[in-house]
C-alpha cells in the first residue's frame, strides 16, 4: 500500500519542533489524549492505537497530522481528511496533504497542501475553494437557463487572483478567471438563433454582475450523448465535435482590466454548423452594454453566394463569402494543362464590356476600349503538403493594369494553386486559381457593383455607373 508505505517512512523518521504549533509535553500523551481521527489513521496502516505504544518519531509524526489538519479546520471552518505527511526532513519544512470533506478528493483536483515553515501555515485550499464556489453559482444559473438535464459543464481555472475571505455577495472583483464549456441541448433540429442568443446574453449579463472573467463557449447539440465523458480529452471532443447532432456555437471572453465593472470589454463569435453561417460584428470588442443589452448584433454571414445575377442573368453560379470579414469573396476556378481560361470571372467581366484576352500559361487578362487588365503568374518557393508523395506549389498572381503593377489597388489578394509531379513541370496537370477580391476590388476591375443578399445566399451585380 503506497500510502501506508509513505506514513511509514514518516513515522520512521524524526521530525524538527515547531516551537508555536505544538506544546513541550505532547511526547507524553496518554492514549486517551488521541482523538477518534488520530485512531482512524493509525489504524489504517496498521499500527497500534495507543500512543504509548508508538515510538516517539511516530508519536510526533500522529501529533504533527492532528496539528496541522487542526489549523486548516479552524482556518476555513470545514473538515478536512488526511491523505499523506511529508515530515521536515526530506524538504526544507514539513507538509500535509488532505482534502475538505465538502469537496472530496475530485480524482486529485481538490487535494490540499498545507506547509508549516516556522510556526506559519500556509496552503492551496483557498484557489479552487474560489473555483468551487463560482462553479456551484454557474451551475445554478445554468440549471435555471437551460435545465440541469439538458446540459454538460467543464470548468478550467486559468487564474486566481482572490481568497474566498474576499468574495463578498458572489463578487469575484474580476480577479477569477475560468474557461468554461457548455455543452448544451435544444431538442430542436435546428440551430436556433434568437433563442440561443437571449440564453448567452443573459448568461453573460450573470458573470459580469459577479465579475467572472471568462472565456465562454456553448456548443450547441440537438441532443447530448447519454454519458458525459469522465475525462475531457481528445475522445471526448471527437465524440461530440463530430457528432450530427452538433448544430454550431457561440463564445463570448470577457476582458477586465482591474477589480471594476468600468472598461470591460468582451468578443463574441458564432458558428452556425448547418448552412455554414458565421457572425461578424461591426466591432471586434464590444462594451458589456453594447454585447448584454442586444444593442449590437451580429451579421449572420453565409459560406457562399449563389446564382448571383446581372441583368437577369446569371453571372456565376457560386462564390465564397470570406467569413472574417463578411464584405469579401473568393473566386475559384480550375484549370487543365496550363491553360488559364476562367469562365465564370470571364462572364462576370462580360457584362461590364471586358473580352477575355490573355490565355497563357504565364498570364490571363480582359481588355475594354483599348485597356487591359490582368494577372501575371510568378511561382513561389512550394510546400509540401499532408501527403509527402503530393507535392504542392503555389504560384502568386499579379495584378497588372495597361501593363503596369497594380497591386496595391487591390483590397483582397489573387493566388495561383498548382498541383505537379516536380516544381520545374511547366505542363502543369491541374490547378486551380483563387481570386479573392472585395465589392470595391470588383467594381475597380470591372466597373460592376456587387450587391449581395446574405440573407437568402445570393446577391445581383449591377452597373456601377
């Protein structure tokens, strides 16, 4: 048994006085002298429970224990169990390990070290006394937002920077940081945003009140697994960050900047897993009244334009909606044997007047009323990718107008993506071109004003004129 091994090495050894934690004569206890816990643990490494029996290293070392353990009860006003003694020979003072009776061992996470270093105590248990506390006022605001059965709750201390002596009415001054998973069922099949949001708003406005900083994420599940998962590790996410009942998140992380409410900001992000929505707010950091009030909302922005239009006529079938910004879109084309033809950007230039002109494998352009623009192709050091035996290299495009560089009259950026056997292949098999450009860069190019309808995945390019 490890921890009868270990009181025995205790008890084998002699211990150093501390002259204000123990009195002159406690060598000399009578057996009734031993209290009903000093008994319990002697009895469990099988030694005798009458203190006369004992050697007098181990007579301090059962002392020393009820000492301790003693102090730390007086200290917080709770029960706490003995779990192993470190005596002061084998560090520079001497050590206890225990746990509050109110807490448990946690699996190890509540284990208490109490240190006596000349008469002085001093411990651990007041860090995630912290923590427990905030974690028992989450979970009863959880249980009444969402209901206990319909939720899952990780708790991470980053930082404590307050005892529990100082927490007054639940307000942690800012100074306890958590990051906290909530894994949470709807019952509905779909993501529903107005509902989610209200719950995480009010959610949030909780925290402020009682100055938890925190980086918050609920995940979103139309239904949870039965078990919650004992350890949280990379099973655990796999098993429910691939789950079909995933339905996306959303996160908030409050920033504090001292012990007020003054000057706290906080940054929200949402992604939707059906249709592949993300939000994007007008600011990266929000005020507390901007984020908790509603006053700001975000903009749910789609993975992709589709059928956008011109005139009643279909300008190209699809584009992606870069979702950082929400206000740029990446054109992708494929190519075969070196050939640069890219009919669907061709099409959208079409209806400004542009002609496709260049088709080489060096460069591609569109020219108008004796203008050009284009993009000339330079190849850049290769990558390889996660298959060692496909390598992939990239290829840089550049804008050019009337043969001139351009590129910095570009808002978003243009790439080449090639796929070849050797970086020297001029054939050049397959690749694929992404143009990423903004609704400024398409008007620049192009003279048309790309109006997007987010909303409904589509949008319509008009005239800029």
């Amino acid at each position: 048994m490890r921890y009868r091994f270990l009181l025995c090495v205790a008890f084998g050894l002699m211990l150093t006085a501390c002259a204000n934690a123990s009195s002159s004569d406690e060598s000399s206890r009578s057996p009734e002298d031993l209290t009903a816990r000093q008994k319990e643990i002697l009895a469990a490494q099988d030694l005798p429970e009458d203190f006369a029996q004992l050697t007098p290293k181990q007579q301090n070392t059962i002392t020393r224990i009820e000492v301790l353990l003693s102090a730390l009860e007086e200290k917080y006003g709770e029960e706490f169990v003995y779990v192993r003694y470190v005596p002061a020979e084998l560090m520079q003072g001497e050590e206890l390990i225990c746990y509050a009776k109110s807490t448990g061992r946690g699996g190890g996470k509540y284990l208490v070290t109490a240190k006596m270093r000349d008469g002085t105590l001093s411990d651990n248990y007041a860090d995630f006394s912290v923590v427990d506390m905030a974690e028992d006022m989450i979970r009863e605001k959880l249980d009444e937002l969402i209901g206990a059965e319909n939720y899952y709750l990780h708790i991470s201390p980053i930082y404590c920077g307050i005892e529990r002596a100082e927490v007054t009415e639940g307000d942690f001054q800012f100074q306890l940081g958590l990051e906290n998973m909530i894994w949470m069922q709807t019952g509905e099949e779909h993501y529903n945003y107005e509902r989610i949001d209200e719950i995480v708003r009010e959610y949030a406005q909780f925290t402020f009140d009682h100055g938890i900083t925190a980086q918050q994420r609920f995940e979103v599940f139309s239904a949870l697994p039965e078990d919650e998962p004992a350890v949280w590790n990379h099973d655990a996410y796999e098993r429910f960050y691939d789950a079909p009942e995933d339905l996306g998140y959303y996160t908030f992380n409050w920033l504090a900047h001292g012990r007020t409410k003054e000057n706290v900001t906080v940054a929200p992000a949402i992604y939707i897993e059906e249709g592949l929505r993300r939000g994007i707010w007008d600011k990266r950091y929000l005020t507390s009244e901007e984020f908790m009030s509603g006053e700001a909302q975000p903009r749910l922005v789609p993975a992709v334009l589709e059928n956008v239009t011109c005139h009643g006529e279909t300008a190209f079938e699809r584009v992606f909606v870069d979702q950082t910004t929400g206000d740029s879109y990446t054109f992708q084309e494929k190519a075969d044997k070196g050939r640069l033809r890219f009919p669907a950007i061709s099409r959208m230039a079409a209806f400004a007047g542009w002609e496709f002109y260049t088709n080489r494998e060096d460069s591609f352009s569109w020219r108008k009323d004796g203008r050009k623009i284009g993009f000339r192709i330079e190849q850049v050091p290769f990558s390889r990718t996660i298959n060692t035996h496909d390598l992939k290299y990239e290829y840089q495009a550049h804008l050019e107008i009337d043969g001139k560089p351009a590129d910095d009259l570009l808002d978003g950026r243009a790439q080449i993506l090639l796929h070849a056997d050797n970086p020297g292949d001029i054939k050049r098999e397959s690749f694929q071109l992404e143009l990423n450009l903004t609704e400024k860069d398409v008007e620049t190019l192009f003279g048309l004003r790309l109006i997007p309808d987010q909303a409904h995945w589509t949008g319509e390019l008009t005239d800029a004129g």
